[in-house]
C-alpha cells in the first residue's frame, strides 16, 4: 500500500536519538533548548516553545493569548478536530467561518459578520500547506482588537507574501505539530512561535504546571535554593531530550522536504491537469505552499467514493481531509448545525487526498496518475 503521508527517517535521525539515551538528560533538557532556538531561527521568530503535541500547542497557545470561559473564536470546520477542541477544553466557543472554495482556507470575506462582543480570537488553518490570506485576516482583527493564532500544523516551510510561516509576522503565536504526517516529526510533538515575550513566558509555565524556577520570576521571597512557585495552572505537555534531539535532525532536512514536495506536486500537476473531471489545488500568487497534502476534487460528488473505493482497490493509500468538524456527533450535540458552512461541505464532498511526502518515489506518483485517469 502507496500511504497518503509517512515519515522519513534516516541512520542520521537515529544516531541522533541514540546519542540522547546515552546522555545524562532523558527528558526536557539541552536538546529542547537547542530545538527551540533553531526552529525559531528557521522560521525567522523570537521565540519558540516545544510541547508534547500539535495538541498541547494549540491548547497553551490559546490560553497564553486569554482565551477562556465564554469567549468566542473564530476559526474554519476543514480541519483536524484539534483544532477546535483545544477551544472547547477552555470553555470557549467555536464559531465556524466558511472557507474559499479554491484553497479551502478561512475566508477573510466572511469574517466580520460572525465577529461579536464576546469574540477573542481567531484561528486561520492553512489548509494542505497553502498559508491563509493572512494580511486581510489580520487587518480585521486589529479592528476589533482580537488576538491571532495560527493553526500551521500543515504549513511549516510555507511562505506568505514572502516571509516563513512561523515568523507571527501577521499573528500573535503559530502551531506546528510533528506527528509523523507531518512535514518534520518528534514521534509526537508540538511547538508554538511568537515574537511576545509576555506570551512566551506564559508558554513556559503552562507547559510545566505553571511552576517557575527563575528567581527574577518569583512574586514571593525566595525561601532557599530549593524555592520554586506554581503561578498558574499548567499541565505537564513537556517534550523530552529524545525527541527533540530527532527534531534537530529532522529540521536540517526539512528545506530538502520542501523542495521534494513541491517537485512532487508539479509532478502531479503535469501528469493529472488534462483530466477535465477534477480539480487541482492551487497556489496563489501570495503564497508558497508546502504542500503537506495534495488535495484534488472530482467535479461531481457521486465520483469521489467511487474514485477513491477505486484507488485504495488498487493499493493507494488515499484519505479524505477532512469531514467538517461540526458535522461529529460530539458538535452536533453542542447544537451546530448541517448546512452551517456550505462551501466547506461541498469542499468535503468532493476531496481526496493523493499521496505526498519526500520519499514517494516518481514512479508512484505515476502509477496514481494512470489510475486516476482509467477511473471513470
Ligand atoms: C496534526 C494536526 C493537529 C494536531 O496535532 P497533533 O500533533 O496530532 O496533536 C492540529 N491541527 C491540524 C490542522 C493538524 O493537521
């Protein structure tokens, strides 16, 4: 089976790991550190903190930007259902914002209208790896004085109007994640950027259970060597030394991921682009995209369980992204409705997402392409 997305993991990966487990630091030490200082020079922020997962990230990027019981964000339904439950575990509510029918990103047309006086936050998720139109988006929320997270689970290596995603040039704090799926990997794992150091030292302390060992932190008087204080309720959402000492690794290959995904899907785009039956993703002229799927849409929605029945028939590993979130039964009871962002659904009802990551072979890529055009 040709999967829709895997690791890549070379000797060097896993010296890198083995070399940790014979040090003395088996969980948070010097290699975060170290991973933290290099992924925020790659995407060109200040700061950046690693967590346990893409999860965790999104949880502490949240909270470390106010969000909390009663409060509104904004964010899309053609996501990983993370994206809005990191909301729901701080009591706030979700309010879906359609998505533009050609990237499947937020739309930044439809914002203002869903906008309230209990409204935060906003949450753009770039969607396959094509980065949101962040300019506009961020325009509004300096007009309504709300906060802006980015949900880059899929972008990492992606570019807007020239700048890394990653840089908060246009937001408050950026998510990645690192699960194996995606661009680079920890195993599992997370990170969070921002250029606040207000936001950044919040960060720290939630991802250790708000407890903070640095003396010119400390509200009370030291007590003796031994003193720490828990500020604020935290979690344990740490990430250890092995992991992030794969991520060190992983991140020096990650401009070779890039470019390799790119090839791949121009390598899709050449061999699929005479099929008159489905459309391609595409890439704006703001945009750099980095490609952490290669979404296409059949025209007619009765293709899509057909064309993709036929393709796992035939060894290829596809996946649908994503069933609109409020469509779970879980959002359903919460009252959201069918019908509440139509063009997410018929986004949906049409996807199919080819495999794509560094080492699918070209070969593969044509035997999808072959498949695809035999398939009605
Ligand atoms: C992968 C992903 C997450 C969650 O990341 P984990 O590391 O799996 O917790 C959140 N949002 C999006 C869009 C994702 O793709």
């Amino acid at each position: 089976m040709i999967p829709y997305g895997r690791q890549f993991i070379d000797e060097e990966d896993i010296k890198a790991v083995v070399e940790v487990l014979r040090s003395d630091f088996i969980t948070q030490g010097p290699k975060v550190k170290e991973f933290e200082q290099r992924l925020a020079d790659y995407c060109g922020a200040k700061y950046a903190v690693v967590f346990n997962s893409g999860t965790s990230a999104l949880i502490s990027a949240y909270m470390s930007v106010g969000l909390s019981e009663g409060d509104e964000f904004i964010t899309s339904p053609l996501t990983f259902v993370a994206t809005a439950n990191a909301g729901l575990h701080l009591r706030a509510k979700p309010v879906f914002c359609d998505v533009e029918p050609d990237t499947g990103n937020m739309d930044p047309d439809r914002i203002e209208e869903l906008i309230s006086n209990r409204t935060k936050l906003i949450v753009p998720v770039h969607y396959a790896g094509h980065p949101a139109d962040m300019e506009r988006i961020k325009k509004l929320a300096d007009k309504y004085k709300l906060k802006i997270v980015e949900d880059a689970c899929h972008a990492l290596g992606a570019e807007y109007k020239g700048s890394k995603i990653g840089s908060c040039e246009y937001s408050d704090a950026t998510v990645f994640s690192f699960h194996p799926v995606k661009h680079i990997t920890t195993g599992e794992g997370g990170a969070v950027l921002t250029n606040d150091e207000e936001i950044y030292r919040k960060l720290k302390l939630i991802r250790n259970h708000g407890i903070t060992k640095d003396p010119s932190d400390f509200v009370e008087p030291s007590e003796g060597d031994w003193y720490y204080e828990m500020q604020a309720l935290g979690y344990n959402f740490r990430m250890t030394d092995i992991q992030a000492s794969l991520g060190i690794s992983q991140l020096k290959k990650l401009p070779e991921f890039v470019r390799r995904r790119r090839e791949i899907a121009q390598l899709y785009r050449d061999l699929l682009s005479s099929i008159d039956w489905i459309e391609l993703p595409v890439e704006k002229p703001y945009a750099l995209n980095s490609y952490h799927l290669f979404p296409i849409r059949v025209k007619e929605k009765t293709m899509r369980k057909k064309l993709f029945d036929y393709l796992r028939s035939k060894g290829v590993g596809v996946q649908v992204h994503y069933i609109p979130v409020y469509w779970h039964p879980y959002y359903r009871k919460l009252g959201y409705k069918r019908g509440l962002c139509p063009v997410a659904e018929d986004f949906y009802s049409r996807e199919i997402s080819l495999p794509m990551y560094p080492s699918l072979q070209s070969e593969d890529v044509k035997y999808v392409a072959e498949l695809i055009a035999q398939a009605k």
